[in-house]
C-alpha cells in the first residue's frame, strides 16, 4: 500500500517529508527490482518505484542506482517488454512506465538508448482503437500497472518525443475525445 500512496503523492506534487521518506525507505528495504528468482518482481513495479523514488529524492541513492542499471539491462533483453499479462506480447504500458522512469534518470549509462529504443516501440505500435486496445482511450487518474494515451504521450513528451510525427498522430487521438464542453 505504501508504493501506491508513494506514488500517488509524486503524482499530485506533493513535496518530501519525513513521511515521504519513511515510504521510500519502507520501499526500498523490500524487493523492487525485476528478478526472477527468488521473488519474480515484474519491472513495471520496478519502473513505477524508480519514478517515485527519484521524484522524493532518492535519484542518486546507491540502491536506485541498482535500479536504474536493471531497468536498462531488462530493456536492453530482445523479450524486455515482453509481458504474460499481454499474452506474451511487448507490453506497452511497461514501455510507458519505463518511461517516466527515465524521465527522472540520471544521465547514467545505457540511459539514452533505452528511452530511445522503449520510445520507438511505443510510437511505431499501431494501436487497435476500435478493438482490442480501447482501453487506452479510457482515461483515468491515477495508474498503477496499467495506463493510457494520455499518460503515454505525457510520458513520451517528458523524454522529448513530443516532437515526433507519430507523437501528433496519437495526440490527435485524445483530442478527439474532447466534448462540446471542451472536456
């Protein structure tokens, strides 16, 4: 619970604390990094707590530094976004989570081509709106293991896509979700 709460204060821009610390640090003494033995820790989670923990302050702490150096070793792997949850398909929303997880990376090694290469695999996807894929039409606040467009192209834009042609092309996408309300 204390992940998700973690989470959800960096979300809303809560500064740290002694309380955001104590989160971290309860974090931080469990298992967070993606292993397959002896506890499988899916790297989603891993790039949900490096977001996190870098946002309270912890960007530099050794045992982020781990994290970071595991998150690009995961992607660099052929099956790195690779997920049972998307029957055995790249996962997406892993790609979106490792995303804002390198937004808050430090210029370390590796760091560079795995924004680029989780990127590409994003932006190149064609999404099935209109069928298997609405979900990421349906938005929401806040995303844990899941996500949508919306935190997508915020995530995308974070790590400078936003520039990117096909970037546009799924902007147009949640635009054409606005209401006459301009919701």
């Amino acid at each position: 619970m204390k992940k998700c709460i973690s989470l959800v204060l960096s979300l809303l821009g809560v500064p740290a604390d002694e309380r955001t610390r104590r989160g971290c640090e309860f974090v931080l003494s469990k298992p967070w990094l993606p292993a397959r033995h002896p506890v499988c820790i899916v790297p989603c989670y891993t790039a949900i707590c490096l977001r996190f923990l870098s946002y309270f302050g912890y960007g530099d702490d050794p045992r982020v530094e781990a994290g970071w150096r595991a998150m690009v070793q995961w992607l660099e792997r052929d099956d790195g976004l690779i997920c049972w949850y998307q029957k055995e398909r790249p996962c997406h929303w892993l790609a979106v989570k490792a995303l804002w997880a390198f937004a808050f990376a430090p210029d370390a090694k590796g760091v560079k081509a795995a924004i680029a290469n989780t990127a590409e695999v994003l932006l190149s996807h064609s999404f099935d709106f209109a069928g298997e894929e609405a979900r990421w039409l349906r938005f929401g606040f806040p995303w844990y293991l899941q996500s949508d467009l919306l935190d997508a192209l915020e995530a995308l834009a974070a790590c400078g896509r936003a520039a990117d042609p096909r970037f546009r092309a799924l902007a147009e996408k949640v635009q054409e979700k606005q209401g006459r309300d301009g919701r």
